[in-house]
C-alpha cells in the first residue's frame, strides 16, 4: 500500500521536473545564437532561389511577349497578309507570368518570415521569455507536489504567455531550417538540373 502510495507521488513529481527541464531547455536554446544563425544561413539561401527564380520568369517573360509582338508582314500577288506567328506563344506566356506573380509571392512572404525572425531575435523577446520563465518556475516549485494537480489561474497564464512567446520566438527560425532541410532532402537534386 505504502510503496503504491510512493509510485503515484513520483509521477506527479517526475512530470512536474521534466516540465521544469523543458521550460529551462527552452529559455537556455532562446539565449543562444546557433539557432539564429542556421535559421539566418537558410533564410538568406531561399531568399536567394526565390529571387533568382523570379527574375528568370521575368526574364523569360519579357522574351516571349517580344517574340509573340513580332509580325511578318507577306505581300504574294499584291495582296498584304500580316502573320503574327508568335501569338502560338501567348498560352506559355500567360503562365510564365502567372508563375512569376507567384514567385514574387514567394518572395513577399519570405521578406514577411525575415521581419518575423527579426522580432524573435530580438533582446526584448528573449527577456520576455526568461522572465516569464523565472515566473513560472516560482509559482511552480511554490506550489507542493501532492497538491491533486490544481493551478491557479496566474500560474496558467503565466505559462500560457510563455507558450505564445516561445512560439514567436522559434516559429519562423524552426520553420525556415525544417524547409531547408526538405529541401535538400527531396527537391535539391531537381532545382539544380
């Protein structure tokens, strides 16, 4: 009965550390830069295929509308034929220029992300999430182990805080390596050929 009594006491407590551990975990990987810059290295190598890559779509969008403007002017037997063969082009060029209004999206959305890791990397959101850290670990280890589980509500919403900054701070820098990793994974080969 006793040793029954000392096994779920230890899971309470065993969960509360572990919580503990990855709340510290989170603050120490916050203080340090690799993570900011890997996530930099992978922002600025997308950036640059996504830009890359709109300029060619440009590019090869502004040749296709010159051809397709050319016209053959034909005079046989006194009678004036104008040909325009270049419009057989007007389908291609219309989705070269659609996918270069979708690679300019891309490139918008990538200049949002560096905006976004510049506001995580910030000092202030780094602070931010050490104090509500701190916080949090002193209304935590306050409150008795056996205490059935209850929280108060300052407790949940300190910790809630720390969630939404935690998020702020490593949405885009784990989002940026994760794509980076897929695309060396899957898509590297392709984009190089």
């Amino acid at each position: 009965m006793n040793e029954q009594r000392n096994a779920q006491s230890a899971k309470p407590a065993l969960a509360r550390w572990m919580l503990i551990l990855l709340v510290s975990a989170t603050v120490l990987l916050s203080a340090l830069t690799p993570v900011d810059r890997l996530a930099e290295t992978q922002y600025n190598a997308l950036f640059q295929r996504a830009l890359i890559t709109f300029a060619l779509a440009r590019t090869l969008n502004g040749v296709i509308s010159a051809v397709q403007g050319t016209e053959l002017a034909l005079q046989p037997a006194g009678v004036g034929v104008t040909l325009t063969p270049g419009q057989v082009l007007d389908p291609i060029n219309d989705l070269v220029e659609r996918f270069s209004w979708i690679m300019l999206g891309a490139t918008v959305s990538l200049g949002i992300q560096q905006v976004l890791l510049d506001i995580g990397q910030w000092w202030g959101v780094k602070v931010l999430l050490g104090a509500l850290a701190l916080l949090w670990l002193w209304f935590r280890l306050r409150r008795p182990i056996d205490s059935g589980g209850s929280t108060g509500g300052s407790e949940k919403m300190i910790f809630r805080l720390f969630i939404i900054v935690a998020f702020i701070r490593f949405a885009v820098p784990v989002a940026m390596i994760a794509n980076e990793g897929l695309y060396r994974v899957f898509l590297e080969k392709r984009f190089e050929e």
